[in-house]
C-alpha cells in the first residue's frame, strides 16, 4: 500500500450515537477486511482540519476522522470537569458503535493525548498509534497553561465572543503560547492563513463554552506517566513548525520500542510516514 492523492474514495460525514448523544464523523472507506485508522484532531478544530490529510492514503486503508468531544458537531461529556480518559472513553464507544476493530490511532496535539488514553484503556482493540505533537508540561507551565491559555467564555450581547474569539486563533498562528505576544515568544515558521483562521474561528465559536474542557484536560494530563505505560508499536512525527516540535524526541524515548519521522510537515509527508509504519507493524 503506497500514500497518494490519487485513485480517492469519497469522504462521507456520518454519525455515532453513544450515550451522550451523536459523535460527528468524516469517514473514507476501504477494502473490505483491511484495518482502520482512526484520526484525532488538534483543539479547538474539528475533523474538517484532518481531511488534507484523510485524502493522502491510499484507498484500501479505511480512515475515519471523528469530532471529538466539545468540537465540531459532537456533544460533550456529561461530567463539568472532564478528564481525558473521558474524551478517551466516549471515542472508543464511538468506534465500537461503528464495528471497528484491528484499529490504528494517529493523534495530533489533543488527540494525541486522547489517542495515548485509548490504546491504554483498550490494548487489544489498539494496534498502533501514531503521536504527531503533544504537550509535556511541568507543573509551572501546567498552572499558567490552566489559567491563561483557554479563557472560558459565553455570548456577550455586544458580540464581543466574535472579535475574541478571531485574535484568540490568530494569536495561536503567530505566538507560543498564544498570551505572550513578544518576540521571544514567536513561533518557528508561524503565519497567518486567511483560510484556517476563518475555518478554526468558526470552530471555536460554535462550541463557544465547551471548547475550553479538552484543553483543560490536556493540562491536567500526566503524559509522562502514560506514555511509559504503552505496549504497542508508537510511531512519533516531527514537525518543525509545529509550536509541541520540541517534545518530540522526549516523547519518543518515553515510549519503550518508538520510531521518530522526522520532518512531517505537511499531510503528503505524514500520510506516508503512518502508511509505511503501518506496514511495517502489519496493521496496513
């Protein structure tokens, strides 16, 4: 199996009803028996973000792209204070509404943390998981991060969520964290997308008081602890770009038995990085 544009399948949108309600889906199906991979998206996007990359696979590989829990078109957990074993949860209730099995994980940022929780939870469901970006943050930065990096909000009747919530994406475009707006705090190859800023503007005011819960978790998240705990094949993406890029070597030597690809920059680069992994471990 090779990564190309080419020969696409159509991607379709779909729905996955769990307990709290519909998980919003893209989905490309493939070959009858072959093995799926499942998608999870950065915060505060949704599975909109991933379909770049849901088109560089081959088209006997099944690709599914859920929304994940407080982002697109899913519904939030029930719980006000949800950990990310409960954005875990909820998406592998997702799956099994669905009837996946032999399934792949590829997580960026969010969903990388969400992905770890996953192949934890259900180690025989997991065959691979593949982390593109995440967070490890000592308890300093998960303080701060906790306080400043995802204000919670709710409508203004002077519209005020709009312009917020515009400057708040742009910021993110241009600045780690996306508070400290200074030159020290720059991000390396950091720019402005007319497209993606209008794209994940929309995104975050249509989960205006909820987008914050996933990042929240994310914070609260001991990653360190989890990653030790994994017993599968991992593969882990670096991208120089990207804001987490740093983290990628740690990553990787917490991980007992992780491969590094390096320079994933853009989805043509890691769809086939995921693909030749996935044929290495079988799961292709």
């Amino acid at each position: 199996m090779t990564a190309h544009a080419g020969m696409k399948r159509a991607i379709e949108k779909a729905y996955a009803s769990i307990a709290e309600g519909q998980l919003h889906l893209r989905r490309r199906r493939g070959n009858e028996g072959a093995a799926s991979l499942c998608l999870l998206h950065a915060s505060p996007s949704s599975s909109r973000s991933l379909v770049p990359l849901m088109e560089r696979f081959g088209p006997e590989l099944a690709v599914y792209a859920f929304d994940t829990p407080c982002n697109g078109q899913s519904p939030s957990p029930v719980c006000t204070a949800p950990e990310v074993a409960d954005f875990a949860d909820m998406m592998a209730r997702g799956a099994q509404a669905l009837g996946l099995s032999r399934l792949a994980l590829y997580g960026t940022h969010t969903g990388a943390h969400i992905a770890v929780e996953w192949a934890l939870a259900q180690p025989r469901a997991i065959g691979a998981l593949v982390i593109d970006g995440a967070a490890l943050l000592d308890e300093a930065m998960r303080a701060e991060f906790l306080e400043h990096y995802a204000p919670r909000r709710t409508p203004d009747e002077t519209g005020a969520q709009f312009h917020w919530a515009w400057n708040f994406i742009r910021d993110q475009m241009l600045f780690f964290p996306h508070y400290r707006k200074d030159e020290a705090h720059l991000r390396r190859g950091g720019s402005l997308d007319p497209h993606l800023l209008h794209e994940l503007t929309l995104d975050v005011l249509g989960n205006l008081e909820t987008y914050h819960l996933p990042y929240e978790a994310v914070f609260r998240h001991d990653l360190r602890a989890r990653l030790a705990q994994l017993a599968l094949p991992v593969l882990v993406l670096g991208d120089a770009a990207s804001a987490l890029d740093p983290a990628t070597e740690v990553i990787a030597r917490l991980v007992p038995g992780a491969k590094v690809a390096r320079d994933c920059a853009d989805p043509a680069a890691k769809a086939a990085a995921i693909t030749a992994f996935l044929e290495e471990t079988r799961l292709g």
